[in-house]
C-alpha cells in the first residue's frame, strides 16, 4: 500500500513538472516572437533641407545639381482687437518669464541649376533632393573591404552634398546585389561598406528629362476657352470667345459658361463641345511626351521645328496643352517641344493622329445663314419652280403689371412712404404677325418653317469651283438693323449637292440637295396649314 502511494505522489510531482516545463517553453517562445529584431539601419545623413546649399548628382555621362529656394515666410495675421463691450475674461495670474516665439520653419522648394525656369515634376525634384540631407542606409554589412568588389572604386553615381555652415558630404554608390534588391555604398572618409535600398538607390540616376514635368493635363470641352490647330499646308482652325470680356462674364452669370466661335478660317462657327470632345480631347487621351532628345538644342530645323508640321493649343479653365511637332525621328515618333521652353522631346505620333486632316465639320454649327427673327424685316425664297415672300410684322405689345393678390386674411397695410419709388414698367412683349405669300399665317407654324430655313447647313468644304448660269434656288433676308441684306444663292454641283455662294464670298462649300428640298416641302406644308399647332 505504501509503494502504491509513493507512486502516485512521484507521478503528480513528474505531472507538475511536465506542465511546469511546457508552459515556461510556451510563454518564452511566445515572448520571443514578440520581440522584433533589431534594426540593422545606419543613418548616413541626418540635416535639415535649409542647411542645404546645393546637391549634385554625378551619373558619369550627365551632372545635375539641385538648388534650394527659400519661400517667403508667411505674415502672420494680426489679431483682432477686442470688443470693448463685450465682457472681459478673467485676468490670468501673471509670469514675469517671457513666451517664446517658434521659429517659422522655412519652406524649400527646389530648382535645377541651368534650368531654374523648366517647368519641373515637384515630387521627383524633392525625392532626389532629400538624398543630400537625409539619407538612410538599410545595413551596414562590413567595417572595410575591396571597394572593386562591391563597384565602388569606380562609382555609379555619386551624390555631393554642401551645407551652408561650409561642410559637405559625398555619397558614393557602386553595382548592385545580386538579387537587385540593394545599392552598395560608401560615405566618403568612412571605410564601411553599407547597403541602401533600390528604391533610395535609384533616385541618383535620374536624368533631366526624369526632372522635367510633361505631364499632359486631362481636358473637358465643356469649359473650352481657346482652340488652335496649324497643320503645316492647311487652313489655321481657331476658336475663342468673339465677345467681349463684360460679354463673358454675362454668360457665365447666366448660364454657367460660354461659348466659342470660329476665328479662321471661317469666322463665327459655333463649336459643339460635346462633338469636339468626341472627335478630338478623347481621342488624345493616354498621349504622353517620351524622351529629353535635346536639353539645349542650337539648330532647330534639325528637328523640324524651326517649321512646324503641327502646332495645336488647346485650353480649358483648368489647364492647356500646347505643342510644336516637328519631323519623324523613326517610323511613328515625332520631335515635339512647348513654345516656352528650349527643350525638344519625342512622342508617338499615334497619341495626335485626331490633329492630322481635322474635319471641321464633325464638331461645329456650320449654318449658312442662321439670323435672329427679330432683326428679320422680310425675306424671298425663290427657285425655277417656286417664289416665296414672307413679312415678319414686329409688333411691340404693352404689358400690364399684375397686381399683387390680397392675402386672406387681409393684412393691415403699412403706410405708404411720403415719396415712393414708381415701380418699374414691364418691358413690352414681342410679337410676330407673319404673312406667307400675302397669306397670314400662324405665329407658331411660321416659327417652324422659320428654323428649317435658317438651319440649312454646310455638308463640306470643295475647291475650283466656277460658277456658271443663274443659280437654282436664291434665299433672301432683308434686316431692320440698318445692315445691308443677307443673300444666299445655291449653284448646281452635282447630282447630290449644291455649291453654296453667300454675299460675294468664295464659293468653298456644298450641302445636300435633300436639305433644300425639304425646306421648299415646309413651305408648302405652311401655306396648307400642316405645320398649324
């Protein structure tokens, strides 16, 4: 019985331990992944961007050198005085020890030196500029070695740093490791050899045209201010506001935008953004500028813009495009420089294929003679088988004031004022009374053979036309404005098309035969009373 008991006591005891054994295990394992290892990361460079007199970048074949720009320090805005009615707070215990003022801290923006007024990519410019002040080294992997080894006796690149208190740093980084991941790299004065990451590393070799912003900005034509395509051999096609500014400003108050016209080479075209958008911006979306070819070209015509194939501006209220495109350096790519700037780039001429043999007509209000009804007096249809007159008849119609309804319960009115201001009189209403032929006609259904005349539009442009004989149909408008009359004659061109001769301009476009005939088709419809409401 005694050994039965001393058993079970050495197995409990045995038991205890066991557990005690696992658990101690467990909790120092457990305590050992919690603990992260120990950074292996070397400060090289430890300052602030102001203490930065330059930093330059040698790639071997290219130096830049970066330069910081002290931003004008903010004013502060003065406090307010205090409100001498309003109750005064608690006067505080007072300290004798004066409060320090902070320090403003200075903002850098960063320029290229030789390049000081190159539009810049900000983010790119302040990533590599940082190498000079801060810099950070993933490991140090040796006290010394063989610089050949690690490609250091005869860097890569080399950043040289100097500071404004006269000292200065130089960076030296050599070949890759092996699995790409990490620079090798030494701190001149310093025989240690250290690892920076790739993503550190690789900001030393960037070159200027990495440097130079292209970005190519996302435009809307719904807020189109400026339109200019010159291809080299063709008419110049131009938009822009034809009012002026008072005028825009107007639209804009009142319908939120405005709208651009043709300047050449047909003056006075509407543009239609949402077909503009269509045919032309979406088409350039993805377009982007390659590579730097030139950082200071001296011939142009080397390139081909000392004579442009293609210049095209296109502005809008948040941004712009504008190019010169020059001469093909290889099978689909093109030099292209900004008008501003001496730098000559190259592109894919396939990202501007929409500003080659533009088509005007895909993306503008092209009507031949579109005139407000109001500055009508009469007008004349005339062809070989018919003859339309038509008299507008304006009339101005008074308008009476409604008067305000009383409210129910009447109000108590208030007193009138001695000398009240007359209330303004309601503008006149226009009317039209239209006669057809000598027929009357309705204002309505005159209206709608109104918009069908003035509607008729250009189909395209031809050339080398000669006019010969009278022309087959002659449309005219004769203005109570004092200006001469608008008169439009339709030559016979072909089977489908007439040419299109307004006042004594060149003939350069035709429209559909269809077009016209449909016109003459609503003026029989007016007479029989088919277009009456």
């Amino acid at each position: 019985m005694k050994k039965a008991v001393t058993l079970v006591v050495c197995l409990v005891i045995l038991g205890g331990l066991t557990g005690a054994y696992f658990f101690l295990g467990k909790t120092e394992s457990s305590e050992a992944e919690a603990t992260e290892a120990p950074s292996k990361s070397v400060t090289l460079l430890k300052k602030d961007a102001w203490e930065v007199e330059s930093v330059t970048f040698d790639m071997g074949e290219e130096k830049l050198t970066l330069l910081p720009v002290v931003l004008p320090t903010h004013t502060p805005v003065p406090t307010a005085a205090p409100d001498p009615e309003a109750t005064a707070a608690p006067t505080p215990a007072q300290d004798n020890s004066p409060t320090p003022k902070p320090t403003p801290t200075p903002e850098i923006e960063w320029r290229i030196e030789n390049h000081e007024t190159a539009p810049i990519n900000t983010t790119t410019v302040n990533d590599m500029a940082r190498l000079g002040f801060s810099l950070t080294a993933a490991e140090k992997i040796a006290d010394s070695g063989d610089v050949k080894e690690f490609g250091l006796d005869q860097p890569r690149g080399r950043i040289t740093a100097l500071y404004t208190d006269g000292s200065s740093e130089i960076i030296n980084v050599g070949v890759q490791t092996p699995a790409k991941d990490y620079y090798y790299a030494m701190r001149e004065g310093d025989p240690a050899i250290y690892m920076i990451y790739t993503t550190t590393g690789e900001r030393i070799f960037k070159n200027l045209g990495d440097l130079l912003d292209t970005t190519i900005p996302a435009l809307t034509a719904d807020t189109l201010e400026y339109v200019l395509i010159k291809q080299k051999g063709k008419d110049p096609i131009e938009f822009d506001y034809l009012g002026t500014e008072e005028e825009k400003t107007a639209d804009i108050e009142q319908f939120g935008a405005f709208v651009i016209n043709m300047v050449q080479p047909f003056k006075g075209w509407e543009l239609y953004a949402t077909n503009f958008q269509t045919n032309v911006i979406d088409k350039l979306t993805g377009m982007t500028i390659d590579n730097l070819e030139d950082a200071n070209p001296t011939d142009y015509a080397r390139y081909g813009l000392d004579d442009p194939e293609l210049e095209f501006w296109i502005k809008d209220s948040a941004g712009e495009i504008h190019l010169l495109v020059g001469s093909e350096k290889e099978s689909g790519v093109v030099y292209v420089k900004y008008p501003d700037y001496p730098y000559v780039f190259s592109m894919k001429k396939s990202g501007l294929a929409a500003l080659y043999d533009v088509n005007i007509f895909g993306f503008t209000q092209r009507f031949i003679a579109l005139q407000n009804i109001d500055n009508i007096e009469s007008g004349t249809v005339k062809s070989v088988a018919a003859n339309y007159e038509f008299e507008i008849n304006h009339k101005l119609v008074p308008v009476t004031a409604t008067p305000t309804p009383t409210p129910d319960p009447a109000v108590t009115p208030t007193p009138a004022a001695e000398n009240p201001e007359p209330l303004p009189t309601p503008a006149p209403k226009k009317e039209i009374h239209p006669t057809f032929n000598g027929q009357s006609v309705q204002d309505e259904a005159f209206r709608n053979f109104y918009q069908i005349l003035i509607g008729l539009s250009y189909d395209s442009a031809i050339s080398d036309f000669t006019k010969s004989g009278d022309p087959v149909v002659t449309i005219n408008y004769v203005l109570n404005t004092g200006d001469p009359d608008v008169t439009v004659k339709f030559h016979e061109y072909n089977n489908d098309f007439y040419a299109v001769e307004k006042d004594e301009e060149p003939i350069r476009f035709v429209i559909g035969k269809q077009y016209v005939n449909n016109m003459f088709q609503s003026a029989i419809d007016l007479l029989a009373g088919k277009l009456d409401e």
